[in-house]
C-alpha cells in the first residue's frame, strides 16, 4: 500500500505543478503584450516548456519501473477492492430498504414517549449510517489509490438527507407537541 500511496502522491502532484504552468504562461504573454521587460532576458514560455517536459521524464524515469514491477499485484489489489466496492453496494442498498421501514417518517398522534422513541431511533440511524459513510470514504480512497472510477453510493447519500429533514421534523413536533 505504501508504494501505491507514493504513486498516487507522485502522480496528483505532478498533475498539480502541470496544471499551474498553464496559467504561468498566459501571464508571461500577457505581460509581454502590454510590453513588460523581464528578467532575465531568457524566453520564459521556452522555460516553462522545458520545466513541463523535465517533469514528465523525471516523474517516467522515477515511477516507470516501479509500476512495471507492482502491475500483478496492483492488478490482483484491483479486482479486490472491486469486489468489496459491489458488496459494499449491496449491504448500502439492503441498508436503504431497512432505513425506510423503521425510521418515524409519519406519525398519527404524538406523545412524549412517540417523539423520544422517534429521535432515539434517528440517534440509531444516524450512527450506523454514519459509520457507513466512513465506510465509502475509505472505499473511495482506495479507488483513487488504485486508479479505478470513484464509486457513488447514492442511497447513502439519501440516508444522510433524510436523517437531516426527520431530525429538523421531529423537532418542530417536539416544539408543537411536547
């Protein structure tokens, strides 16, 4: 884990460097536009050229033969990390069904014991979805690692919204009724 942390540390700070040299340039014409001597009198946009191509072959000559090396496992580490992504998946989706069945979404009467079951049951929720979250993050973390797509894991999303309005609900109930 720690070489593929290093490739991805390698890899996001160099795009990071690349992506600035763009607009590098584009000030240095813009100065040269309006007629601003700099110096040294050395051509900067040929400078910056030659830094974005330096980078580019130190980042190859630093990291090619290390992913030529790692590629099995990394490969092997992928299909793993897929794996527990659908799993993940299924236990979000298994997890969304059981939210909807046994959070307070609608209550006929209220009564002081209604609205403390009601939030006890959102406390509930809320530390399980949250320990979910965590869960995806982590998930997330290594497909970035392991360059594969991020995963979205919408009913989690949903999850956390409805945890948000039931909360701001069950207050206005509690307000009004208790």
């Amino acid at each position: 884990m720690a070489v593929m942390e290093h490739l991805r540390d390698v890899k996001m700070i160099t795009d990071n460097t690349l992506a600035r040299i763009e607009p590098m340039k584009q000030t240095i014409v813009l100065l040269k536009k309006h007629g601003v001597a700099m110096k040294p009198e050395e051509d900067f946009l040929v400078i910056l050229e030659n830094i974005k191509t330096d980078l580019r072959d130190t980042e190859e000559k630093a990291l090619g033969p290390v992913k030529g090396k790692i590629l099995p496992i990394q490969k092997k580490e992928s299909e793993n990390i897929k794996e527990s992504v659908r799993n993940f998946r299924k236990e979000v989706e298994a997890y969304r069904i059981k939210f909807k069945e046994n959070l307070p979404y609608h209550t006929e009467h209220s009564s002081p014991e209604i609205i403390q079951a009601a939030y006890e049951k959102i406390d509930e929720y809320h530390n399980s979805t949250h320990d979910l979250i965590t869960e995806s993050q982590r998930l997330r973390n290594l497909e970035t690692l392991f360059d594969l797509t991020e995963s979205k894991f919408k009913p989690l999303e949903e999850c956390h919204h409805d945890l948000i309005n039931l909360k701001r609900n069950w207050d206005l109930i509690s307000l009004i009724d208790g």
